[in-house]
C-alpha cells in the first residue's frame, strides 16, 4: 500500500502500476521511489514526462501534491469565493462533535495527567487557555515505544498527523503564550512552516546532542531542534536565564579570551543563547525511568523557567516519562498533559519527587552566576581570576 501524496497523485497504487509507469515515462522507478519518499515536487524532464502521461498541467499536479507556491496562492485568494461554494465550508471543520468523558488517570496537586491520545483530548481542552505548550512528539524513525505506536508511518501520513497536532496546541495557546517543539531538524522544517502562519517565530534552538552515529557521505548529525514561537508579538513571560563562564575542568583556568572586558561581565552569568552545549541525553539508570526516550530534566527546568510563572497552565501531550510533568510539579506551574501508552513510569516519577527535586535545587544552584561554588573553589586553589579580585 502507497501512502504517500505522490504515489496516489499518479494513480498508482501497488508495486505492478509502479513498474507500468516507470515504464510509460522511462522514469527508473527508484527515481519516482524517491519523489515519493521525500515527497518532492519532480524536476527537470521528469515533470514534462510526468504531465504528458497523465495529461494534466503543472498547476493541477500541484495543487495534488499541496504544493502551493505564491502565484498559485494568489489565484486561490483571487477564487477564494468561488472554491468555498465549490467545497463547501461543511467539509472544513476542527470542531469536536463528540462529548469528552475520560477523567484524568492521575492527579497531583498541580496536575492532571490523561491515559489517551493527545489529539481527542485536545479536541476537548479549553482553547486560548495555556500559557505554555511543550511538545516532544514521535521522530518517526521506527522506534518501539511501551505504547506500541506505529513510528514508521510514510511521510505523508506523519505530517498530516503532525498538521493535525500542531494545529490544536495552537488553538490552545492563550495570547502572549509559548509553544515549544522538539524534533528532529528535518521535521522542525515542516513543523515550521505550520506554526509561521499562525505564530510568531522567536527562535530555533540547537540543542548540541549526538542522536546518531556518522553518516557516510553526510555531516555528522549533531543537534536537535527546539523550536520557540508565542503566539502575538511578545511573550507574556521571558525570565532570562544565565549561565556560569566555561572553564577548564581540570585546572579552573579561562578557555575563552573576554578581550579585556572581564571585569565587565555581569555577575548573575552570561547571556544564555539559542545554542545550548550543556545538556546530555539521560542515561544514568539513578534517573532513566524507561527505556525509550526521555528528554533531560535540565532541558523541561530551562525552559519552563525561562517561558512561565508560577501558576501557570503548562500542556504537554506526549507524556513519555512525564519529565515535563514533574519539572512542572516542582516548579509550581499547573499542568495536564496526556500519554496513550503506559503511564507507570510517569507515576513512578513522582513517587521520587524527591530525587528530582534535589536534582533541580542542584541544576538552580549552577545557573544565574558567573562562577558556582564548585568553580569559585577551583579557581581559588590555582589563583585565577574572581569577580571579586
Ligand atoms: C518522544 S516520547 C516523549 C518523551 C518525553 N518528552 C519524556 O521526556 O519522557 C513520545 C511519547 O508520545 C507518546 N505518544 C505518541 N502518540 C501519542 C498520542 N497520539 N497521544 C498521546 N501520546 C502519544 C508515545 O507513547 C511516547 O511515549
């Protein structure tokens, strides 16, 4: 079965038609394989072939491929009446028909956590509600999930899904609110096109963590996407965050040259920018608390610090292991969020809030100052430079 946009473009629908057509156009059919899997737009004399054997236009092959370049969303602005009537506005609707009766399968006293999936649950969530939306949805890369989700959809599939999601965080975003997604580059390119035009952009952070081994004939992929948007022009809330200067962990002494200036640096850290070094993916079986991903709670205590306030409305509908959830919890915002899987290892984390208290009271303690202690000791002993010499 082909599922993806290209494929059902060309009518074809098993391996023969694909072997008929390839023939027809003398296209190879590993050539159509990749239009269809990348779910590109044909080039070169491959197109000519393409609209000769199925003899239609360019901009009719386009609109079948959702391809909408400026002219052709010109003209639909331009017929924009006229399309309505043609498809009419009963067949556009995101308004949920269905009544919502799921309670939450776990509550604490900030938050309330739902065993179902995200996007009937969001259907049902109070729109314009949420001071902050954090997302880290499946990759797609075929990975097993307790839940037993399918993570090998085509592309196609997975950015409709995907649309879909993106769309209902949106709707429950308040004015002033913060969304952020976490995926993988390639995804983020597509996640932000959605989000351009209906949020604005603020930043696409690069999280420096390996995720893969090399590539041949590829750079080494070394980064994640964090994708920072609020919906209207300012957010209601950016607490700055500041980090410590980086020193050399065995002697204490300065990497970077301050040019002179460092009696000028602000005593409360430097600056943080939208190129974070300083996270690491979880693998200290003292805090893993599944087997498959779970995000650094370093990460959920940065951003939810840096985008909300106590008492805040927090939604994540990828549950996971539940590190928004707890890092919500100990931070005093309020939270929902939702996991179609299993959600054991969720509330096994809060039967260790302990654990993961001291473990944010200790990432507090190494933010928001030039030098921590640890490094105010070292730098002692080998007689570097201080604030206060
Ligand atoms: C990448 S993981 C999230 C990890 C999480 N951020 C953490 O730190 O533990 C994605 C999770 O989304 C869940 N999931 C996938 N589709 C879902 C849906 N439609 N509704 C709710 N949860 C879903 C999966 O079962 C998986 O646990």
């Amino acid at each position: 079965m082909f599922t993806n946009n290209f494929f059902k473009a060309l009518n074809i629908k098993n391996q023969k038609e694909l072997l008929s057509f390839s023939k027809k156009t003398s296209i190879p059919v590993p050539k159509l394989k990749m239009y269809n899997e990348e779910s590109i737009f044909p080039f070169n004399s491959d197109l000519n072939k393409i609209l000769n054997e199925l003899d239609i236009t360019e901009f009719e092959l386009k609109l079948k491929l959702g391809i909408l370049d400026s002219d052709t969303i010109d003209l639909l602005a331009k017929y924009s009446s006229e399309i309505t009537t043609l498809i009419k506005d009963s067949q556009y609707t995101r308004e949920s028909t269905k009544k919502y009766n799921k309670s939450p399968i776990f509550k604490t006293d900030f938050g309330m956590l739902y065993q179902d999936d995200s996007l009937t649950l969001m259907e049902n969530l109070p729109k314009n509600s949420f001071d902050l939306i954090f997302a880290d949805p499946p990759f797609n890369l075929n990975k097993k999930y307790e839940s037993k989700i399918n993570d090998q959809l085509s592309k196609t599939e997975y950015l409709k899904w995907t649309e879909t999601w993106v769309l209902r965080c949106i709707d429950l975003l308040k004015e002033g609110g913060s969304f952020f997604v976490w995926n993988l580059p390639v995804w983020n390119t597509y996640i932000s096109s959605i989000l351009n035009k209906y949020l604005n952009f603020r930043q696409w952070i690069t999280v420096d963590i390996k995720y893969q081994l090399p590539i041949p004939n590829k750079l080494y992929p070394a980064h994640y996407s964090l994708l920072y948007y609020t919906k209207g022009k300012k957010p209601n809330t950016f607490n700055n965050q500041r980090l410590p200067i980086e020193i050399c962990r065995h002697c204490g002494g300065d990497i970077k040259d301050y040019g002179g200036y460092k009696n000028k640096l602000n005593k409360n850290g430097l600056n943080l920018t939208d190129v974070w070094h300083d996270l690491s993916p979880v693998r200290h079986s003292k805090y893993k608390s599944r087997e498959s991903n779970e995000l650094p709670i370093k990460l959920l205590e940065r951003v939810i610090s840096m985008a909300s306030n106590e008492g805040d409305l927090i939604f994540d509908p990828f549950g996971g292991s539940g590190t928004t959830f707890i890092v919500s919890e100990i931070l005093k915002r309020k939270w929902i969020g939702s996991e179609i899987g299993p959600v054991d290892s969720i509330i096994k984390r809060f039967e260790d809030i302990d654990l993961h208290k001291k473990q944010i009271l200790d990432i507090q303690k190494k933010k928001n100052v030039l030098f921590t202690e640890e490094m105010i000791n070292i730098r002692t002993k080998n007689e570097h430079w201080l604030p206060e010499s």
